[in-house]
C-alpha cells in the first residue's frame, strides 16, 4: 500500500512539474494565451494550495503581456484608419473582454511569499465594441451592396455571403441584410440541369428513372450547388450533368444443381455400459452406468440454385453550357444478382449440417422480369451517382 501512495505521489508530482514547464514555455515563447488556458485550467481547485503558486504568477505575467501587446495592435490599427482593419479590431475587443471575464471568477489569487493579491488590469470594453461593431457592420454591408451590383463571378458572390452571414451574427437583422443574404446566395449558386439519356437496346424502366432523378432523396447537402432534373424557365443554367446508359446485359435464367452425400456420427438416446462379457457396469454406488448411444446416419441432399444477373453500364458527363466544353466524365456501372437457393433430400436429416438445413422446405420462386432486374439494380447506381455528384466541385 506504502508503494502505491508513493508512487501515486511521484505521478502527481511529475504531471505538475509538467505543466509548469509546458506554462513557462508558452510564456517564454509568445502563446500567452496558452500560457494562460494552462494557469486557468490548474487553479479552478485548490488555488490556494502553495503547489499552485507558479501557476499564479505566470497567470499574471501572461495576461500583461497579452493585454498589452493587443493594446498595442489595436491602437496600431486605429491610427490606420484602414475599415479593412475594422474586423481585427473588434475579434480583439472580444477576445480582451472574454479573457478577464475567464479570469474574474478566480479572484482574488493570493502570491504568498509576497504577500499581495495577483494584479490583473479589468477594463470595461463594452462601449469600444459597441462602437467598433457599429462600424464594422456600416462598413460590411456597404461593401456588401457594392459588390452585390459590381460582382461578375459565382466566387465574389459566395464571399459576399459570407460576409453578410457574418455581419447578421454579430449585428442580427441589420437593416435589410437577410434579404441581401438571400440575393447574394441565390447568384452564387451553380444551377446544374439534368439530363437521362438510354442509349441501350433495353427499356429503362420508369420508375428506375424518377428515382434517380429524384435528388431530394439523395441528401445532398451543397449550399452552392443546385441541380434540376425538371428544367425551370426563369433559372438561367450554368452547367449540364448527362447521365447516359450506354449497355445493359441481363443474364438467361439458370437453375444450378448439386448432390451431396452426406453422414455422421450422432447422438440417439442411451444405453447401459457393458464390460467385455457383456455385463452391465456399475459404479462405486451399485448404479448401473449410462451412456450416449451412438449411431451413424446417412442423408442424400439435393440444393438447386437459381440464378439471374444485370450489368448496367454508361457514364457521367459535366459540360459547362457557357462555353460547350466537357469538363469531366465518370464511368458509371452496377450489377444486381438474383440467387434463391432451395433444397430436399432423402434419407436421415440429422446428417446434415445446419448451413445445409435451412434450405431444406424452400420452394422455387418464380425469376424476376428484365425490367425488375434493371430496377433493382437502381439502389446501387443511386449510391454510385450521389458518390459522384457529392465529390465533383465545379469551382
């Protein structure tokens, strides 16, 4: 027990050698706000334990430091002038106001050998944010306006989104920044049109089409990609996805057969154990012994297998409709396979194993029809055609 408390006590005392030196080096090194996450992690118990006091002091060194060098940066920025600027400015209000308001719960914290309480400068940053926020989000949406009447490319579209998005989450509902967030996505989208085209010998059953065309089942989730299989007049379509079958083989109807013979050794009931005379044995008691009763049985099985297949192949083809160019092809293929298996047999069952029994009472099925073989294989090729559509970026 002595040797478990005092290897118990050299783990403590290494892990907290540890991460003092890990606090030091984020200090030393300029990641104060690591330096910080670390004191604040190991002081939230026992702060007043003497073994925490290093943790106090480089609390206290690091927030100095970090509060003035972000002083510094953001009186550096203001002199500026740059509204670019304005976005820094204020993620480092925020960051200086959650900082100490991380700290406050901890105070106050005592440094023993000198006698005195840590000094941690609090400031109320409150009026600077609100303010900084407020040009921060004129400057946003105007540049936003802007470029929503200037903008000749999806991707200026899409970074004007994200800075409406971003301004409406740190000033919800400013103005009419919904309506021009809902603008500024709708003219970043790339609106695909979607086409079908058999080019096979064999009729692509009706319902295999509308449901792979049918992308509200695919789960797409692409805030910039839209795709139609039912082309609307008023969306002006920037790209074409064609999805072409191009061969679809269907195998004959086949009915395998196997014979297996088949015996075993089993169990069946018991019998009294005889010595060599023929005597019934007896144990130590006087009872008479008792045992398994073996007895070889024979079984003939007969396992007919029916069998039926379809391949279906073609390809995926993206075309840019503004310039007429293919942009990429994907091959595009599946293979579906009928198979029932049924069984009988002559002789004694109990022969058999059971990955052979649980055929025996199945019946023939009738073979299903070239059309349903073609649809059934359509949950592969939906899964096939999402992979594609999932992993293609048009930007």
């Amino acid at each position: 027990m002595k040797k478990l408390l005092l290897l118990f006590s050299l783990l403590v005392i290494v892990s907290s050698c540890s991460s003092v030196k890990e606090t030091e080096k984020a200090l030393n090194t300029g990641n104060y706000d690591q330096a910080i996450n670390i004191a604040l992690n190991k002081l939230r118990t026992n702060k007043e334990k003497k073994g925490k006091q290093p943790y106090i002091l480089m609390l206290e060194q690091a927030y100095a430091k970090v509060v003035d060098r972000d002083k510094n940066a953001v009186s550096y920025m203001e002199k500026e002038g740059n509204p670019a600027n304005l976005e820094r400015i204020y993620t480092t209000l925020e960051s200086m106001r959650k900082r100490q308001e991380r700290i406050k719960p901890l105070l106050p914290l005592y440094v023993i050998e000198q006698g005195r309480n840590a000094n941690f400068l609090m400031e109320n940053y409150d009026q600077k944010i609100i303010s900084t926020k407020e040009k921060l989000s004129d400057y946003l949406y105007n540049n936003a306006k802007n470029l929503l009447s200037n903008a000749r490319q999806k991707a200026d579209y899409r970074a004007v989104y994200d800075d409406l998005v971003y301004l409406d989450k740190i000033n919800p509902n400013y103005k009419n920044t919904l309506n021009l967030i809902e603008e500024a996505h709708y003219k970043g989208i790339d609106f695909v049109k979607v086409n079908m085209k058999n080019s096979t010998n064999v009729i692509i059953p009706k319902r295999l089409e509308e449901d792979l065309l049918n992308f509200g089942t695919y789960g797409l989730n692409d805030l910039w990609t839209v795709y139609h299989s039912q082309p609307q007049n008023k969306v002006n379509y920037d790209y074409a996805m064609e999805v072409t079958f191009r061969d679809i083989q269907i195998s004959p109807e086949q009915v395998r057969e196997r014979q297996l013979q088949k015996e075993k050794l089993i169990k069946d009931g018991w019998e009294y154990l005889l010595d060599e005379n023929g005597e019934v044995v007896k144990d130590e008691e006087g009872n008479k012994v008792k045992v398994d009763k073996m007895v070889k049985v024979f079984c003939e099985y007969y396992e007919f297998t029916q069998f039926k297949s379809a391949r279906v192949t073609g390809n995926v083809q993206y075309k840019n409709l503004r310039t007429k160019q293919l942009l990429e092809a994907f091959p595009l293929a599946s293979e579906y396979v009928f198979e029932h298996i049924y069984a009988n047999y002559n002789g004694d069952k109990r022969a058999l194993d059971d990955d052979l029994v649980r055929f025996l009472g199945l019946q023939a099925v009738r073979f299903p029809s070239n059309e349903q073989m073609v649809y059934d294989s359509g949950e592969d090729l939906k899964n096939k055609l999402k992979n594609i559509i999932t992993s293609y970026r048009f930007q």
